[in-house]
C-alpha cells in the first residue's frame, strides 16, 4: 500500500489584517490487492488578526 500527493496552496495577505488561502491537492493510493483510489481536496480560508 502506497499514496502520493500533489497539491496547491494560495495565499494572500490584505492591509487591513485579513487574509485568505485557496488550496487544492490530488492524492492517489495504490492498494496490494490490485485497487486504487483517487481524492480531491479543496478549501478556502479566511483568517482576521487583530
């Protein structure tokens, strides 16, 4: 059993202490019985420091 995993991260900070991330990554498994599976993962973040 084995998985690898590509992915993307964007973030970006604005002036006034806001700040969000775009992500997205791939991941692939391949099982030792002869299967495998693929996921998408994706999120948005936003974060406010003060």
């Amino acid at each position: 059993h084995d998985f690898n995993r590509v992915g993307l991260f964007y973030g970006y900070d604005f002036q006034n202490g806001l700040s969000v991330s775009l992500e997205y990554a791939f991941e692939w498994q391949d099982h030792d019985e002869g299967d495998s599976d693929k996921f998408h993962y994706a999120g948005v973040g936003v974060n406010y420091s003060f």
